[in-house]
C-alpha cells in the first residue's frame, strides 16, 4: 500500500460517510463533511449527532475504520519513508569490507575464521 492510497481511501470514506450522514440526518453535505472529519480526528465536539439507527450504525463503523487502520497505516508508511537504518551496508561496501579485511589479515599473517554458512 503506498502512501497516496491510503489518502485516497481516507477521503474516499470521509466523503462517503458525509453523503450517507447528509443524507439520512437531513443535513448539508458540507454538515455531513464537518462531521466526518471531526469523528475521523477523533476530536467530537458533539454539535452534530447521528440520531438515526443507520448513521449510528455507520458512525460506529466509520470511526473504527478511522481510528483503528487508516490513520495508523498513513502513520506507519510515513514513519517507514522517515527512519533509515543507518548501520545498514549496501553489498558493494559489504564486498568492499571484506576485501579490506583479508588484506589486513595477509599483511599481519592472521588466519581468518570461516563465515558462519562455510562459504570462504
């Protein structure tokens, strides 16, 4: 999943849930925006409930789609792009690395220990 997904679906529920709400509570669309988005920031001022079973029912759905996966998984996938691991050594400096070290060793007259998978 990349990053641009997850936005797309993030927007994609929160104007779907505002029709449904709009719909159902005899709102505005922009009402029924205004309410996604407080309940997807999990703010909930309170101004605006659902009061039929069915925008209750979807509400309940929404948030915990909200709360529990999308905006975890936008979260997740910025972190990803965000922390490098650093101590990581690209194979050309791996390779590089052992070159070095076998020099080092020929020069000081030390045998080097087998690779833990036997391979020289």
């Amino acid at each position: 999943m990349t990053i641009p997904r997850l936005i797309g679906i993030y927007i994609v529920s929160l104007l779907l849930v505002s029709g449904i709400f709009a719909h159902y509570e005899n709102k505005t669309f922009f009402e029924g925006f205004y309410w996604a988005s407080v309940t997807a920031t999990t703010i909930g001022y309170g101004d605006l409930l659902p009061t039929q079973t069915i925008t209750r029912c979807v509400m309940i759905i929404f948030a915990h789609f909200q709360v529990f996966l999308c905006i975890p998984s936008i979260i997740a996938l910025i972190m990803m792009r965000l922390i490098r691991n650093l101590d990581l050594f690209t194979h050309k400096e791996q390779e590089w690395m052992e070159d070095a070290l076998e020099k080092i060793a020929a020069r000081l007259n030390i045998e080097l220990p087998k690779a833990p998978d036997g391979e020289e």
